[in-house]
C-alpha cells in the first residue's frame, strides 16, 4: 500500500474511529486500527466488538493495499506532525507501516489485515431515513438519563420506537425518564422496536457534527445489529437484547400544581443552589406559592448541615395547589441544560410523586420525569 493524505485529515480521521478503540482488550488486534485503500480514498476502521466506527478521508492512492497498527501510537504520532503531505507506505510483507511527513518519518509494527474483526454487514433489514439535526437534538435530550453501570443492561441503553411516521427514543436510569418524539420523513413499513446502546448513540451525534449531510439508520433482519450511515463515516453496533420497561405507565397523566417558569433563569437558580446541596445529599428543595392570579413565586433552596444554606427566588405563574418536592440537583441540571425553549412547566402532585418537566413551544415532542428526593420539611 502506498497512500498520501493531508495531516489535517488523517488527523481528524483518526480521531473520529479512535473513540471506538477500547481501552482494554483481550484481543490484540481491537487496540489497533485498520487502514484500507478504498475506491481512491483512505478508509479507517476501529471496532471495541460491540461498536465499530469506519470512516473516509480524501487521499492519493498510488498502491492498493491494507494494515493494522496500533490505534492510540499512530493517533498521537499523526496528530503532533506539522500541517503538510503525510505519506503511508506499508512494506510488501504488510506487517510494519511507514509513515513520513516532512521531515519526521517513523515505522510502526502492525499486524496483517486479515486478522482485524470483521465489521458485520446490515443491508437485510428496515432502514429509516433521518434528519441529522433533529436526531442529534432527539438524542442530547435523552441520552443523559440513560444507566451507567451494567446492574440492568437495558437501561444502559436508549428504547427506539419506530411506528407510522414517528420515532420515539426514550432512556431511563430508574430515577429519570426522559422520553423525544421526532417525525420521519416517510411512514415505515413494520412496527420496529429496539434497544441501542447509548454509547453508540453519543457516538453518531460526534459523527454528525454540525453537518447536514444525510442520516440514515438501518437494521439487521434479525434485529441484532444497527447501522448509521453517513456519506463519509458509519457506525454499526450491536443492540441490547432484552425488555425495556414500560415506561408510558410512569409518566403521569395528571397533577395537582402547574408552575410555568423561565428556563434560563431556573437554571441559573438551580446551580446556585447546587453549590450548597453538593455538601447536602444534592438535594435542592423547590417550593411554590400561588399568589393572586396565574402568578406565583418558586423557591429554590438547598442546605448543608453545619456549613450553610441557600434560598433563592423567582417569580412564575402557577396553575393549581401550593406545592413543594425535593430533586437531586444534578438531575435538575442535567435535563434543563439540554433545552432550548425559553419557558417549562414543572408539573407536581406531591412531595412524593414524580415531578414532570415539559418545554414550552419549541420542545412539545419532549417529556422528562424525575423521581423526587425524600426530605424532612
């Protein structure tokens, strides 16, 4: 093989499958990354088993050809050339990779193309087409409330619903939900319901970027594999089998209290307050208090035995009952970061009931519950 590429590219290239690289492994060959001439381009591939990420970047083929070589040597080596032609040079045995820019040149073993895990094909099953953006805003508004440990494997995972002309993506760690409905372009065929792992899912919306290029996302027959396609990058991984629970039963239907309040000033608020729950459980305290009219005022408060407390204020419109319940701050954090609407609506029951965050106007397909902290008022 014998390729050129500008270091900008093959930098960014490197980058972009480098996240699929794990960091431990049993098998040698997942710890590197494979190159490929490719149709006049450079390919890039790396997998972890469950995840592989492939990308595409212009280059100058002069020989055809392939190698593996250690991913995280060749990313850092690629990344500290200087801005110029990098030329990739693999020897006739194929085993080591020559590598020169300028006037750096290297040589980094590899091992034979052969051996690399293969990247399971999905071209048999149901296949979506997306907008870029609207998936990638879908997928920042629910991936964060997905599980991080693997005590129930489904939970690590982002529920995806496909039905009529409508996908919806929902997460949950069994303390949030966080529920994104978004239209398809074009009704499909068959009811499609599975469960993709959230990392995968943050995986696409780095591969999406800020671009508008086409999306699509295509499942194996057997549904055991997704793919999401990108005109110069792909990503397939393996689905989390399993029941995810029913999670339109734990949104609730009705509430005693609607607090209608400006998001960018709640925020604020809430980490303000923040500041003082870290040394009191996370725990932050919101109180409302009807006043004449719609209007009202919301208290944010969080307190810490033996070192201080907190109380701030806000005014809101408020439908209903006086109300008062407890959140973990972060997770109050976590979904008010992701919005962009300027007003939400808190809605409440009790203390001991889950609170329910809607967006106003701009984010009616999203609904997000949290599950309150117990506390002694």
């Amino acid at each position: 093989m014998k390729v050129s590429s500008l270091q900008e590219n093959l930098s960014k290239g490197l980058a972009t499958v480098g996240r699929a690289v794990p960091v431990r492994s049993t098998l040698p060959q997942a710890s590197h990354v494979l190159l490929a001439s490719d149709q006049g381009r450079l390919k890039l591939v790396a997998t972890d088993l469950m995840i592989a990420t492939t990308c595409w970047i212009g280059a100058q083929v002069e020989e055809e050809g392939s190698v593996t070589v250690p991913a995280r040597l060749l990313t850092d080596f690629v990344a500290s050339l200087p801005s110029d032609k990098v030329d990739l040079t693999v020897t006739d045995r194929g085993r080591q990779l020559h590598v020169s820019c300028a006037r750096n040149e290297a040589t980094v073993a590899g091992m034979d193309a052969a051996d690399f895990p293969p990247v399971p094909s999905v071209d048999d099953g149901l296949t979506l087409e997306l907008d870029p953006k609207q998936f990638k805003r879908a997928v920042e508004q629910v991936e964060f409330a997905a599980a991080a440990d693997d005590t129930r494997p489904v939970l690590t995972g982002i529920h995806t619903l496909a039905e009529g002309q409508e996908l919806t993506l929902a997460a949950a760690d069994g303390f949030r939900l966080a529920v994104h409905k978004l239209p398809l372009r074009q009704e499909v065929a068959e009811r499609l319901e599975v469960i993709v792992p959230a990392r995968a899912l943050r995986e696409v919306m780095r591969l999406i970027g800020d671009g508008e290029d086409p999306l699509t996302m295509s499942f194996s027959a057997t549904r055991s594999q997704v793919l999401f396609k990108l005109p110069n990058a792909e990503l397939v991984a393996t689905l989390i089998q399993g029941t995810f629970p029913n999670y339109s039963q734990l949104i609730p239907q009705s509430y005693t209290t609607r607090t209608t309040l400006g998001m960018k000033q709640f925020l604020q608020e809430t980490r303000i307050a923040a500041i003082f729950a870290r040394d009191g459980a996370g725990i932050i305290r919101l109180q409302v208090e009807p006043e004449e009219g719609a209007s009202g005022v919301l208290s944010i408060s969080a307190r810490a035995e033996e070192i201080g407390n907190h109380e701030g204020k806000m005014d809101v419109k408020v439908e209903g009952e006086p109300s008062k319940i407890a959140f973990n701050s972060r997770y109050l954090q976590d979904v008010l970061q992701v919005l962009d609407a300027e007003e939400i609506a808190l809605e409440t029951t009790s203390p001991s009931s889950p609170g329910v965050l809607r967006p106003i106007g701009t984010d009616d397909n999203y609904v997000h519950v949290v599950m309150p902290m117990f506390v002694q008022w």
